[in-house]
C-alpha cells in the first residue's frame, strides 16, 4: 500500500508545510513567494474556478517521427507520469463572465516541449479561437523544442506564428501567461507574441538557458538573469503577477476588451468656462514648472478608473518616464499614456524628470497600435522638458523613435486627445502629442526649445528666459488665438496644485464629450479629421504669380 504524501518540503527556502495548505494556497510558498510548478488541471482549476473546461483535440498523440533512439521509451514514461497524450492540453472554459481558449502546456511531459503535437494543438486553439472570435489565453512552461523530432518540432515555432498573424489580423485577444520555465522554441514563438504578456514571480524564461550562454560565451551572468523582473525591467513583458492575483488580472483585462457603442455626449455650455489669463509669463513658467503640481499619474488615477499599468517596449527596457496602460472613462475602455516627473528629487530621478528615451516612446507607440486593434481611444498626458539627449539615447536613436511615432500617430484610426499638463517641451512633446484634439491646462506651456535654451542660443544668456518665453508665445492663451490647440482647461487662480478637483473633473467631462463625438465617425475620417488638422497649419506669405497661364 502506498503511503499518501502529507507533507512538501519548499526547493527554495527548503522550509515544509502540509500538502492540503499548499493547495489553498495555489502551490505558493507563504514563507518565500515561490511558485511551484502546476499540473494543467490544477492550472485549469485555479483560473477558472469551478467553470467547466471543455477540453477540445485530446485525440491527439505524439508518435516518434524519426525512429529517434530511446525517444519511444522517454514518450511512454512521460505519459505515465503526466497521465496525459501529449505535453499541452487545450479546452474551452469561462473566466469570468468571458468563454475563453484556453492551452495549458505540462512540464511533467518531457518538459513541456514543443514537438509536432505540441505544435498542432497550439495552432489548432489559435484557429479555434479564430472561429470564435474569443480571446486566447495560453500559459507556457516548457524547455523549448524537442530535440528528439529535429527540424519537425522547428518547424513548430512557425507553424504556430503564422497561426497567430491571422488571429492578430482578425483583431481577436491573446494573452500570454509565462511560467516557470519558458525557455527555446517555445519562448522564440507563441509565447513572446501575445497583445499582453504576463509572467509569475521568479520563472526563468529567455531563449538559450542560463547554462548554454554561460558555456557559450564563458562569462559569468547578471544576478537574476533571464528571470521574470529582469524581463520587466528590460521591457519584455507587461507585468508580473502573483498567482493568487492572476485569475483576477486576466478577468479585468478582458473586461478591458469588451467594447459597447457610446453615444455622443455634449459639454454642458454652462461648464464650458470662458477662461481669461490671469499671470504673466514668468507666473506661468513658475506654476507650469511647480514641484506640487499633479503629474501625470495623479490625472490617469482620477480622470479614469480601472487603471492596468502595461510596460516595457519588447525590445530594450521599461523607461520609467513615461508610463501607459488601459482603464475605463466612465464605462468606456481607453488606452492612457503619461510622461511622468516626480514630485521629490528620489521620484524625479527615478523617472528621469520626464525625460523619455527611446524605449519610451517605442512603448507609447506599442500601446497605441494596441489600443487601434481593439477599437480604443487614446489619452496622452503631456509633461516633459523635452526627450532625453544623453548619449544611450542617441546610440539607441531617439531621433527615429520619435520621427516613426509622428508618422504613426498620424495614421491612428482611432481618437487620440493630448493633454498638456505642464511643460510640453520640443519634439519630446510631440513624440505622444499628434492628437485629434489638443487640449492645455491653463497654467501650462508648450514651446519648441525651453526658454532658457533659446535664449541661450540667440543671446547668449540664459537670464533672458523670460522675454525669449515670451517672444515663444508658449502659453496656452497664446497657442490658442494662434489656432494650434483647441481647448484651455481651467486651473485654480493660485495654480493648478491648489485645486487639482475642480480641473480634473472639468478635464473629464471635456474628454469623454470630445472622445465619444469622435468615436460616431468611421475610423477613416476619424484619421482624416487629424490629418486636415495639422495639414491646415498655415502661416506664410505666399506671391501669386503673373503673366499668361502663371508663368
């Protein structure tokens, strides 16, 4: 008689618990936070609670294409330890109050590696969830391709590819959950393709493993190298969640993409303040510039609700300074992106005083392209000396950063409102400031070099800041009679950090009254209406010319 296993002893922080506490606590460690890794049906389990999971191509078996040897008997002892054909299992289920396809992948099966099987049930839930047009969940745990079917299991990582271009292209949701391990084929494909990317706390997910670089390159690596908040903080996934916080995660980003028609809201005409300017230029500079003075994270988290912070670029790092993400205004899913100072020295050079790099508006421009799929109106909170002019970030062209998104947003087929809230500062400014409507707080300024540098420039003397900002015509009441913004939202007569709610509440109304008028246009004019903005800039002296036919 076998004896039943009561006890697990953590491989982490080696400490031991009952095995019935560890299964109310999802197989996470209380004393460490480490995971461990799940079987699919306790996978299945615990996202989604009871729903039933209608498990869809189990007919399915690996077979030993290649006569590999010893592969016949590794093929039978994993399905003996994995009670399971294959080392992916796919089914049907709710989550929430959302049907799903859902694909689990097994590491008790070989390591979860990707063979011929693995390939064609992954691409077979993709065409599935194609057919449907639900979203895709597929969480990954696997060593890579499987060696034992060569160039077969290769071919894998395209197949599943070229499955997902086609689920991209429909507009339909993938969300990628990457455990512990994530690594090779597997990592190289479907896994690092999802419109989000979650991982677990601590998973080791990367291409080549930790051992094979080491052995390859014969250096020692990073501390933490290749794990989960390494890839966060290099800008390859949106976020890290805990277990007992994932079900809830992915429920509220499907909430996020369920999209209902809006109907057109007018500003109410008594609210619509007839605003007169109240401080001089060296006033404004002063409020525009004030430490107290919201940021852009204190408006996304009272403007909207439901806030889902989204990072990274896939390709360098997260920058801090600008930050992104969807919420709701109202009930309405919209995509936010800020460029965020601090309000202390130790928050401002951790956010690089709003100065993004490359990377940052790399990620605005992921995010907005997103929000385009899905169909969402994007906010932009503009507050930024300028874009950073360090050395990296021209190694890493900021230049082409911000040119791609001025050509991009341009071609945005969804509404985009730009918000001034502080300084905009040069094209670091417009780098998220193409916008149907361009809104400025009262107290704002919006300049094409900072006063400073311009009088650095043409008089050689920074002290005369002020008559240069008031030559740059940079104040919001400027800009206005100039026709280059559209609306001046309010701010208490001290400043805006006197009296953040009443401007914040005005800037509300304002933006769901624009954004839903926009949202009644097809996405063609709504992109149309935003060319012919910019299109209709015209200030210049142009001679008619004289003589027969004009020449």
């Amino acid at each position: 008689m076998t004896k039943r296993k009561l006890f697990i002893k953590c491989p982490n922080c080696k400490t031991t618990h009952f095995i019935n506490f560890y299964k109310k606590n999802k197989y996470v460690c209380p004393d460490c936070d480490y995971h461990f890794s799940l079987k699919p049906q306790e996978r299945i389990k615990f996202l989604t609670e009871g729903a039933k999971f209608k498990e869809k191509f189990n007919n399915i078996e690996t077979i030993d294409p290649l006569s590999f040897e010893g592969y016949s008997e590794k093929l039978k002892k994993a399905k003996k330890n994995s009670k399971n054909h294959s080392a992916v299992t796919v089914g049907t289920t709710q989550i929430g109050k959302h049907k799903v396809v859902l694909v689990v992948l097994d590491t008790q099966f070989m390591m979860g590696s990707m063979g011929a099987v693995v390939g064609e049930k992954v691409t077979r839930a993709i065409e599935l969830s194609l057919k449907m047009k639900i979203p895709l969940i597929i969480v990954s745990a696997s060593g890579g391709a499987r060696m034992q079917e060569g160039v077969i299991s290769l071919m894998q990582m395209a197949k599943t590819s070229a499955a997902l271009k086609k689920l991209d292209e429909a507009g339909v949701l993938f969300l990628s959950v990457l455990t512990h391990p994530t690594t090779g084929g597997v990592s190289a494909s479907f896994a690092f393709l999802g419109d989000i990317i979650l991982a677990e706390p601590a998973a080791l997910i990367g291409f080549a493993g930790p051992r094979v670089i080491k052995q390859t390159i014969g250096k020692d690596l990073p501390e933490g190298f290749q794990y989960s908040e390494f890839l966060l903080e290099h800008g390859m996934i949106d976020a890290i969640v805990p277990r007992n916080e994932l079900k809830r995660k992915i429920e509220n980003i499907l909430d996020m993409h369920l999209f209902e028609k809006v109907e057109p809201v007018e500003m109410q005409k008594d609210k619509a303040e007839q605003i007169k300017q109240k401080h001089d230029i060296k006033e404004t500079l002063q409020l525009a510039r004030n430490q107290e003075r919201p940021k852009a994270l204190d408006f996304i988290e009272n403007v909207f609700s439901d806030f889902i912070e989204l990072h990274g670029d896939r390709g360098y790092k997260d920058d801090k300074s600008l930050i992104g993400g969807i919420a709701r205004l109202n009930h309405v899913p919209v995509t936010v992106i800020g460029q965020q100072k601090g309000k202390k020295t130790k928050e401002n050079v951790y956010r690089n005083f709003g100065m993004a790099h490359p990377e940052g508006y790399r990620k605005a421009l992921r995010l907005m392209k997103q929000a385009e799929k899905y169909g969402r109106a994007v906010i932009n909170f503009i507050d930024t000396p300028g874009a950073y002019p360090g050395i990296g970030a021209e190694e890493r062209g900021q230049a082409e950063a911000i040119a791609v998104n001025l050509r991009e947003m341009a071609g945005l087929k969804v509404p985009i409102i730009s918000i001034i809230i502080g300084e905009g500062g040069s094209g670091g400014a417009l780098g998220i400031g193409v916008a149907n409507k361009i809104y400025m707080l009262e107290n704002a300024i919006f300049s094409v070099i900072s006063p400073e540098g311009c009088a650095s420039i043409l008089w050689k003397d920074a002290k005369k800041a002020e008559a240069a900002a008031k030559n740059l015509k940079i104040t919001a009441f400027n800009l206005k009679k100039l026709g280059l913004i559209d609306t001046i939202i309010p701010e208490h007569d001290e400043g805006l950090h006197k009296d953040p709610e009443h401007t914040i509440n005005y800037l509300r109304e304002q933006i769901y009254s624009d954004m839903t008028n926009l949202l009644q246009k097809s996405r063609d004019e709504i992109r149309d209406q935003r060319y012919n903005k910019y299109r209709k800039i015209e200030f210049y002296k142009e001679k008619k010319k004289k003589g027969i036919f004009g020449l």
